[in-house]
C-alpha cells in the first residue's frame, strides 16, 4: 500500500536546522547583524572594564544560538541565565578552591552539567563558561560580575531577536 504524500517545509521538519523560514541573504545579513553587534559591544565592555576576554567566549557562541533560532528551549531566558551563571559560579568556585588545574576544570564542567539537568536548562556553551571560569577566574578581580553584566546584555540580545524573530514571521506571511 503506498504512503500518502506530506507536504512539508524544512522549519516544519522535527530537527531541522532552523526554527524559522530561511530568508534571502540581504535579509539574513540584516538579521545577524543584531548578535554580531551585541558580542562587539560585549569585547568592547570586557575591553574597557577588564583584561578577561576568553571569559566572554562562551556568550559568542550563545548569541549566535539566539540568532539561529531564537524560539528553541536551549535559548530561552531561564535557560541562558541559569546555565551561564551557574556555570561560571561554579567554575570561579572551583579554581579559588583547587586553583587553575584539570581538577577543578573538571569539576567545574560536571557540575555544571548537573545544575543544567536539574533545572532543565540545557545551554551547551554553559560548558565552557565553566572551563573559561576554571582554568581562568583568579586572574582578574570583578570577572564575575562583570560576566554577570554581559549575560544582560545577551538577555537584551534575545529580546531583541524574537521581536525580530516575530516581525520576520509577520512580513514573511504577509508577502
């Protein structure tokens, strides 16, 4: 017996790469714009207030999830705040409590990864914010706070997108 037919598009595909319609490249541009411009302002931050770049790292990759699809569990706001200071707590902890070792990098990831499964939170650059925090902390005073300072940033950024996200949506239906 054959199979019927189903219509179906990439964004309606379970695991396709985007949660949204792929748009034309100038659209896309314009998109991307708001999270590349976001980490620019965060280097830019980091570089005025601190000499602590690679701790930043992470919230790069973060941005660029949001900018994929901002609508995915992974990059809601509960989840990006919990994972990223969690994980940095954790791993400011365990380098001012075993140093900047393996030990304590390793400690720090899997805890991290268990706050993450407990609370539901699972945001996988939160992986290296641990190890950055880890191996990193002790060698600049205020990096956790200002770290927390750049997950609000991120926060904006993604307030930011799913308007964007919204209007794409309402545009993209309307033409």
């Amino acid at each position: 017996m054959p199979m019927p037919a189903v219509a179906t598009s990439v964004s309606s595909i379970p695991g396709a790469p985007l949660g949204r319609p792929r748009l034309r490249w100038r659209r896309e541009i314009v998109l991307a714009l708001l999270p590349t411009l976001t980490v620019l302002g965060l280097l830019w931050l980091v570089k005025a207030l601190s000499n602590q770049q690679l701790l930043f790292a992470s919230l790069a990759s973060s941005c660029f999830l949001i900018y994929l699809d901002p609508s995915h569990p992974a990059n809601s706001t509960r989840t990006l705040v919990i994972s990223q200071l969690a994980a940095a707590i954790l791993g400011y902890g365990f380098h001012a409590w075993l140093g900047a070792g393996y030990v304590g990098a390793a400690l720090a990831l899997v805890s991290s990864i268990g706050v993450m499964l407990a609370t539901d939170t699972m945001h996988p650059p939160a992986v290296s914010t641990a190890l950055s925090f880890a191996f990193r902390a002790g060698a600049g005073e205020g990096s956790l706070a200002l770290f927390g300072l750049a997950v609000g940033l991120v926060v904006i950024l993604l307030a930011v997108q799913r308007g964007s996200a919204y209007l794409i949506r309402r545009f993209t239906i309307a033409t």
